[in-house]
C-alpha cells in the first residue's frame, strides 16, 4: 500500500529529548537506569550528552494562550500528566477529576 519509506525516527530522538529537558529539568538518574538506550544519549553523570543546544524554557514560558489563574490551573493540570517517570503520572480517571477540566 505505501511505497516510499519514511525516514528513520531516530535521528529526531535527540532533539525530542532536549526539548523535554528544557520543560521538565534533567531526567532522574533512576529513570536514566533503567533506561535501555540511555547511554546512546547520556553521559554517566547523566549529562544530555549530544550536541544539540537545550532551550532555556519551561512549560509556564511556552503557554501563551492563557493568563492568570487559568494560566496556572492549565499548568497543574499538565504538570500532572507530563512528567519523566511513568509511575508519577497521573491516569486518565484521576484527570477527570481535575479541576481545570471541571471549570470550562
């Protein structure tokens, strides 16, 4: 059905990370641990460890559609969801019960 590839995804995987170091901080080193590629992509100090420049910004820096208190619900509300260790994000039920869902 398709017949012209695709180009292969891993040469956006850097630029995919250090874009997530720029608005959520460096990953844990437990995370880095018991990552399987991690080494490809950082040091063992745990230091992005690829040439690509991380942003100095931050998830309140890039939300521009919002002001005030629903800027700041808006970013509890993400902050619970986007966040490096699996285990520390929230399930979709516990989302819907969030209050920046219930007051739109």
């Amino acid at each position: 059905m398709f017949k012209k590839r695709l180009p292969s995804r891993m040469g956006l995987v850097p630029a995919h990370i250090a874009r997530m170091i720029a608005l959520l901080g460096p990953p844990p080193e437990e995370l880095l641990k018991r990552g399987q590629f991690s080494d490809m992509f950082f040091d063992e100090d745990g230091n992005f460890a690829r040439d690509i420049k991380v942003e100095d910004t931050s998830l309140e820096d890039e939300e521009e559609n919002l002001e005030g208190g629903e800027k700041e619900k808006f970013l509890r509300f993400l902050s619970k969801m986007v966040r490096w260790m699996p285990e520390e994000r929230k399930t979709a039920r516990e989302l819907m019960d969030d209050p920046w869902l219930n007051n739109l």
